[in-house]
C-alpha cells in the first residue's frame, strides 16, 4: 500500500475528503517525524512506538574491494511493534 492508497482507506473510513485525509496524514507525519528528531518518543497504543536510537561507531568492508572502512556513529529511527499489532499481523485471536 503507497500513500495515495493509505489516504484513500482513511478517507473512506472516516467519511471524509481525501484532500482532509492527505492534510491529516502529513500533519501526523510532519508531528512524528519533529518529535523523534528532537530524541522524544511517540507512542500510539496498540501500534507502537516510534524513537530514536544511538548507533555506535562500527567497522563495516567495502563489498566491492573487501577492505575495512570506519562507519561513524549515529542516530538513527526506530519502530517498535504494540502488542496488538503484534497479534494482527501473526494472525492470532485476542483473548
């Protein structure tokens, strides 16, 4: 599913326009994105959690040449799967 499609899904769902929908969606966006820049998290219950995380300094090889290269340390976005989207997805029943 692309974005035009998840606005489509949102839009019918929630019986508005698919312009509402679009501005909806890049508001959410643009608010998760700001707040896990700043190294806050977001959490969406049942969802999950989106947050940053600190990837260290490592020493990673060339694919092409096989020699070693030093990769710097970084911060990167993380997602953590909620329980309940967990479940969904391996298709089990809740309880």
């Amino acid at each position: 599913m692309n974005k035009a499609e998840l606005i489509e899904v949102a839009a019918n769902e929630a019986g508005i326009s698919k312009a509402a929908a679009n501005k909806a969606l890049d508001a959410i966006v643009a608010a998760v994105v700001k707040t896990v820049s700043k190294g806050d998290t977001v959490t969406l219950v049942g969802f999950g959690t989106f947050k940053s995380a600190k990837r260290a300094a490592r020493t990673g090889k060339n694919p092409k040449t096989g020699a070693s290269i030093k990769i710097a340390a970084t911060t990167v976005p993380k997602f953590s799967a909620g329980a309940a989207f967990k479940t969904a997805v391996a298709g089990k029943k809740k309880k």
